[in-house]
C-alpha cells in the first residue's frame, strides 16, 4: 500500500475540526477524517449545543465563513432568564452585549457549513472514514483508514474528536475530569410546542434540586428542554421517559409557562455532559481542539466558540511548526492551560450560588471542586 503524504491529519469534522481544515487548507495539504454523517441520520442522536455568543463573529469573519453563516438562517437570541442564585428570575437581555446578542444555531447546517468550507478550501474529506489505525513512524504520523484502503502521512495529528478524545486516548495521555453530569433532553415538535409560547425566544435556565435546566426554542420552531445531573442519581432511569422528565419541569415555574401538555411520547437522549481537559504532553506534532482540548460543562456555554478558539490557535502554531518553530506547540498549550484555569474559577463560583439555597451534594461538591 502506498504512504500518501500530507502536511495535517485532523480527526473529526465537528466545530473544531472542519474550522481548522478551512483554515489550514489554502496553504497545505490537509486530510480530515470523520465517522459519521451529520446528525439526524440513524447514525446518532440530534447534535445538542446552539448557543453561539456574538464575540464569535471575528472568528467567522477570519475563518472567511461569516456570510455563508449569515445565509444559514440561524437565529439572533432573545433574552436569558434564571432562576439560579434565587427563585426570582433575572433577566438578561443579550442585545446589551457590544458583541451582539449571538446566536442559536442551527446545528446540523452550521457543521455541514464549515465542511463544505474545508472542501472548497482544498481539504480532502474522508466521511465515514472507519475505525482509523494509527502510528508514530520516524517522527511522523501515519494514518490506516480502514474505508478506502489507504495510508496517509503527516508531520501533524490533530484530535478533534470531541469530549471523547478519541486519538489521546489511543495515545495513552492523561485526561483530568471534573464531576460526571449527565444530560437528558428532548426535543417538543414545534406544533406543539408553538400552541403555548408562540414567539418565546428566551434561553431558560433554572437551578433544580439536584441538578439544573436549559430550554430554548431553537430554529425552526422545536424546544429544546434539557435536564443535567448526576449520572448517579437514581431519577435518571425513570426521567429517560419522556412524561417523567416533562412532568418534573413543570415543576418550574419559569419552564411550565412555555411547555405544552402531551400526552406523546417522545425520545429522551442522554449525553455525558461533564467538564474534563487533556493534560500537557510532549508528544511532538500532537494537537487536541475543541472539546477534544477542554469539555466545558454546558453551563458555561462557552463550547462552540471554544471550538472555533482553539481551531484558530492551533492553526496558527501548526503553520509556525510546519515553519520549524520548535516552541510553537508549548506555546498552545499553555494557553489551554490559562483557560482552563479561568474556566474553573468561574464554574466553582457558578455552582456556588445554588449550593447555597438547597445545600445538596450535586451542588456542594460542584461549588468546593
Ligand atoms: C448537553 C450539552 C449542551 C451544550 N450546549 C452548548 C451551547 O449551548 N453552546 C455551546 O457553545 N456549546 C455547547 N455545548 C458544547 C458543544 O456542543 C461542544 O463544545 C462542541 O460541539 C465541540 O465541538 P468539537 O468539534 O470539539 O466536538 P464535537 O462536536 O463532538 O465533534 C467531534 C466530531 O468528531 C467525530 N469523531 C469522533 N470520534 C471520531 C473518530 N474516532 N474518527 C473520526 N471522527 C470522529 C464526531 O463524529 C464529530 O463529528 C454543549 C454540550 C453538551 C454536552
């Protein structure tokens, strides 16, 4: 079998990967490899995530994306309200933002967006791609991909196969973990879920007893409803049907004014949610982006455009590697360890708000982490 020669491999045409393809892609050789089609075919569940802040824009802008975004049809977000640190709600209004009020995307069209833009770039697309055989040979990468019987090459991998960290842990690197959360959501029909809040556009987050909620009206008319606790937490088996966790919101004041009753039963996913991050290594020609780099706990909401973040960081360091900058790599890393950092100062302070109104461990063990 031939060895096809390339300058980057990138695993996983998420958010963070087929940025970086489009980046990287009008200068050097770039493969990237993907396992599935899109969601909302068979092969896995709805995309969760569509909260996009309006700081995105310059990197959209930089990326060469943001008109092809604009004709997208993604939707301006309207206001946030919470009922987190106290039962009263605080309203948010995003249009304050001198970044913009941001987005909710539609996800399946924003991913299939950015691919298409690593195609026309010049990045060759491998999708499904196969369970990927890989080894280090002579200080490079080579890459088996099982789907079309060929062996590709290159002086850079780059993991962006999301919280799974797919290759780091092929690799044998260190991951440190935060506390387990588990997301379960569903998705309301828009039919239904536009006879009783018609023009809501607000995100709702509410602090639970042991655990939080997120709702939204996403593009297109559906709602979002998502409830994230422990894995341990024995409701999570009887809350994967549907009447149970729509039952259990409406326990919400903020949540029961937009949810129509139904008696339908409509499919529950369930998601690891919980925040981790890859440790440094040394690993030469090695990069992990997006959730692959740092998972986020969802509150933050901060996951897409980390995605976008680091897939501009890493490109520019791997252009300045393939220039033979030798500390161009260290210098990514550290910059993933400062926002790591920053991140975890402002989620134990996120936590520490409800810890202090219902003093359960969901929420004391988060505030004191
Ligand atoms: C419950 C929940 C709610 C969220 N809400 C928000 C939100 O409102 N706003 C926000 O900004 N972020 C949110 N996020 C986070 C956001 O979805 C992620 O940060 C974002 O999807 C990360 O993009 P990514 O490209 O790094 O990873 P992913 O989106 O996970 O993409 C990884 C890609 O790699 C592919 N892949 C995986 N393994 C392999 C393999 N072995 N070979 C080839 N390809 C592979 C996958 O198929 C996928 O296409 C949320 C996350 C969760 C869990």
């Amino acid at each position: 079998m031939i060895t096809q020669p390339c300058d980057v491999i990138i695993v996983g045409a998420g958010p963070a990967g087929a940025a970086l393809a489009t980046r990287l892609a009008r200068r050097h050789r770039v493969l990237l490899l993907e396992r599935s089609t899109l969601s909302g075919s068979s092969q896995r569940p709805p995309a969760i995530g569509e909260s996009l802040p309006g700081a995105a824009v310059r990197l959209l802008q930089h990326f060469g994306v943001y008109e092809r975004f604009c004709a997208d049809g993604h939707q301006p977000r309207g206001a946030s309200v919470s009922c987190w640190d106290q039962e009263t709600p605080v309203w948010l209004d995003g249009f304050r933002d001198p970044l913009g009020p941001g987005w909710h995307l539609r996800r399946d069209r924003y991913e299939q967006s950015f691919r298409q833009a690593a195609l026309e770039a010049g990045a060759r697309l491998v999708q499904p791609c196969g369970r990927l055989q890989l080894q280090r040979l002579d200080g490079a990468w080579q890459v088996l991909v099982p789907q079309i019987q060929q062996r590709f090459q290159a002086p850079v991998l780059v993991d962006a196969s999301g919280r799974g960290g797919v290759l780091a842990r092929q690799l044998g690197l260190r991951r440190c973990a935060e506390h387990s959360l588990l997301c379960l959501h569903l998705r309301l029909p828009a039919t239904l879920a536009t006879a009783v809040a018609p023009s809501d556009r607000c995100t709702r987050v509410c602090a639970d007893r042991r655990g939080w909620w997120y709702s939204v009206t996403l593009p297109g008319g559906d709602r979002l409803l998502a409830l994230h606790l422990d894995p341990a937490d024995p409701a999570c088996r009887r809350l994967l049907c549907s009447e149970q966790l729509l039952a259990r919101a409406r326990r919400q004041p903020l949540l029961a004014e937009v949810l129509p009753s139904t008696s339908d039963v409509l499919p529950v996913f369930a998601c690891r949610a919980g925040g981790s991050a890859l440790q440094d290594h040394n690993l030469r020609g090695f990069y992990a982006i997006g959730d692959a780099s740092i998972s986020f706990d969802p509150i933050a909401s901060q996951g897409l455009f980390h995605a976008l973040a680091t897939a501009e960081a890493a490109a520019s360091a791997i252009e300045r590697q393939l220039g033979d900058a030798a500390d161009a790599q260290v210098d990514y890393q550290a910059r993933l360890q400062i926002v790591h950092q920053r991140y975890r100062l402002h989620h134990r302070a996120t936590y520490a708000g409800p810890a202090a109104r219902f003093a359960e461990p969901f929420w004391l063990t988060r505030a004191m982490a």
